[in-house]
C-alpha cells in the first residue's frame, strides 16, 4: 500500500467548510460544538494526504448525542477504534473525502491535534520541515501507514515541544504514535 502525499490545496479550506456547515447544522439543536479541520490539510501550504480531518468537539458527556447526531445525517459510526475520548465515522459520500470524529473535549488526542495545527500554521519552519519528512516518507512505496506515522514522530516531538503541552503529554503521544519508543 502506498501513502498519498500530494501538494498544499487551497480548495482544503473550502471543503471542510462544506463539511463543517452540514456538521454543524446537524449538531445545531444538540449538545454545543466546535468543527475543528484539523491534521495536515487544515495548515496553509503543508503538503498533505488529501483526506480531509475533522474534530466534531464537545463536552464528554454529550458525545452520545453527538454520535447520534451525525449517524442522523448518514455518518456510520465505528466505534472509538482503540483512542478513548474519540468515536470515529465513515462519511455518508467521498465528497471529499474525509475522517470525522466526534471528540470529548480536553483529551491528550484533541489538545495533541489542535497544537499540531495551530504550530504549524505558525511556524513555516517547522511547517517545511514536516512536509519534507512526509514526502520523503511516502516517496518509499512499500511504506505501511504505521511506519508513515511512526517514522513522523520526531518531528512532530518538535513540532509539540512548540506547543503548551507538557513534556509529560508529549511522552504520551509519543507512545501512541511510535509504539517502539
């Protein structure tokens, strides 16, 4: 299985837009949240898998709502997939295509994806960086999605030693990203 790297799209921001309108209208007489577009195509000029990846944010006793919410709407719900505090989604189309998650606010995983975006939109040079290790990682056609991630760790040690999370926080992320380590 090869790993799609493909330039920054300007048209990133208009999809989640899209998106996080019909996301939101289908929150908007439940629990209260915040769409987050979050991972590499939520930061302006970050080469990216082109997949869209968004956090439905909410208070963690509404994620039950929040659930039902989008499976309303056509999301099919698959379960938390082994991250706590994240309940994952396949979207009703491919148009774009996109992960959503429905999130509980102030996990290790929510504040570990908004400080990656937000230090990347901030920091050209370790934006630059990033995509240099994604490209030449991807570049490698045998590469697996858990080597890809893996592989991306010291880099986004940086990028999170940029951010207010602990050092302790950072370990964490670490050990869910690189199980080796």
């Amino acid at each position: 299985m090869s790993i799609e790297v493909v330039a920054y799209d300007p048209s990133w921001q208009v999809l989640f837009n899209k998106v996080a309108a019909v996301l939101s209208g289908a929150l908007a007489d439940g629990p209260a949240a915040s769409v987050e577009h979050v991972g590499s195509t939520s930061v302006p000029g970050l080469a990216a898998k082109p997949i869209l990846d968004i956090d439905v944010i909410v208070a963690p006793q509404d994620v039950p709502a929040a659930v039902a919410a989008l499976e309303r709407i056509g999301y099919r719900h698959r379960g938390d997939l082994g991250v706590a505090g994240r309940e994952a989604f396949h979207a009703p189309d491919d148009d774009p295509r996109r992960h959503v998650y429905v999130c509980a606010a102030d996990t290790i995983n929510v504040r570990n994806h908004l400080a990656v975006r937000d230090v990347l939109r901030e920091r050209h040079d370790l934006r630059d960086e990033y995509a240099a290790v994604k490209l030449e990682l991807a570049a490698d056609p045998g590469m697996d999605m858990d080597t890809y991630i893996a592989r991306k760790s010291d880099v986004l040690q940086k990028v999170l030693a940029a951010s207010d999370l602990t050092a302790d926080e950072r370990r964490q992320i670490l050990s869910l990203n690189d199980p080796t380590r």
